[in-house]
C-alpha cells in the first residue's frame, strides 16, 4: 500500500505475439489485486479491486437512420441521417468507436482518463455505415459510406435520388471485432420535378409620339395662317 496504478490488461495474439489491444486494469489497481476470471465464447471476466467484475468482448449495437418525411421533387438532393449506439451493458447508448479507438473510448468511460489521452493527444474516429436505395422498381442503389462522429455517434450524407417514386432506404453497419452488426431503414418519396415557370415576352419599348404631337401642331398653326390669309383677302 498505497495499490500502485499504471498496471495493463495486454490482449496479444498467441501465435505471434502481437498486440491486439490493451486497456488499463480495472479498479485502478496492480497485477496483485486483480483476479482473471473466466474466458467462454470471445468474453473474459476479470475482477478489479474497486469491487466491480468486468467483462470484456464485442458489444451489441444499434442504428438508426432518417429522412425528410415530405416528398421531395426529382433533382433535389436529400440528407440521409442517424446515429450507431453502443448497447453493451456498461455504456448504454454511447458512440460506436472504430477498434482502433476503444482502449481510448474504454479508458475514458470507466477509467475516467482523458477523452484525447493522457497527452491530449489522440482523437478517436467512428465507423463506417454503408447507405443502399431500393427503388419502386426494385433496382437497388449503393448510396454511399458514411462514416460516423466518434464523439456523437452521428452520421450523414446527401443522396439525390435519380427517378421518380417510393425508395427504402438502408443503413447497415457491418459490425467489426468490438461490435456486433445492426441495420435499420427509413423511407422517402419522389415526385415529379417542378415546372418551369413560363417565360414573359419581353417588354415592347414604348412609342415615342412627340414628333407626330409636333408635326400636328405645325400642321394646325400652317392651316390657322392660311385660314387668316384667305379671309383677308377676300374682305378685300
């Protein structure tokens, strides 16, 4: 006493020794106050001296995916939605995390370690959702792979649908050496493109009268002299 900390869980491989995971022992405490326990069908137990068993193996998870519930006209894009959850017993509902990221993602939900590290150094990233349409006519679609925000467990990507009518739309997560797979599906709706509002003729300039108002001016003040010549004259 006091129990030292630092101590490693080392997951190798045993037939070449390389190291496929390790996380920090649980409890806080040494290789002494740590009892391994079971090890059946990929999940090992282990007991920490902070009273709790632990247990570690792949997790279920759980996706869901969303889209515009309004139709949507030919030519506009989409933004497909959802989220990948972690549904293991310890941390419900948290980020999935790429198998790179879970010693970091573990450490910093039970161990209460730095979410970047001890160096403040690492960033976690998530996994890949791979996004299918399947159109009214049965033709399906890869959409796309989007990948998710670790620290969310959000995801989203922009499809413009090429043809009119129902689509069912997929999100898979093909699950990986941390999780299990899970998928789900949403639908949208395609209506015709909108029309083309009809084009205004162009505007005509307008007649320019002033010359002819000037010409029949003229031509009224010439008629009034003459008038007068005449009338002259023939007082005469």
């Amino acid at each position: 006493m006091p129990i030292t900390r630092g101590w490693q869980l080392h997951c190798i491989n045993a037939t070449t020794g390389e190291g496929i995971w390790k996380v920090a022992i649980p409890g806080g405490g040494s290789k002494h106050t740590t009892d391994i326990g079971a090890v059946a069908d990929g999940y090992l137990s282990l007991g920490g001296s902070d009273g709790y068993t632990y247990v570690f193996g792949k997790g279920k998870s759980a996706i869901t995916v969303t889209a515009p519930d309004t139709e949507i006209p030919l030519g506009q894009s989409v933004v497909i939605k959802g989220t990948v959850l972690d549904l293991s017993p310890a941390q419900p509902n948290t980020p999935c995390v790429s198998k790179e990221s879970m010693a970091l993602q573990m450490e910093y939900i039970h161990k209460q370690l730095p979410i970047a590290g001890i160096w403040n150094n690492e960033t976690m990233t998530g996994v890949p959702v791979i996004l299918t349409a399947l159109d009214s006519n049965g033709n399906t679609q890869n959409i796309g792979t989007a990948v998710t925000n670790a620290y969310t467990g959000a995801f989203s990507f922009t499809f413009t649908p090429p043809i009119e009518g129902d689509y069912t739309i997929m999100a898979t997560f093909a699950g990986d050496e941390s999780y299990g797979s899970s998928g789900a599906s949403t639908a949208i709706y395609v209506g015709p493109a909108p029309t083309a509002a009809p084009t205004a003729p162009p505007a005509k300039e307008p007649i320019d009268h002033t010359w002819t108002i000037v010409g029949m001016g003229i031509a009224i003040i010439v008629a009034v002299i003459i008038a007068t010549i005449l009338l002259l004259m023939k007082r005469k």
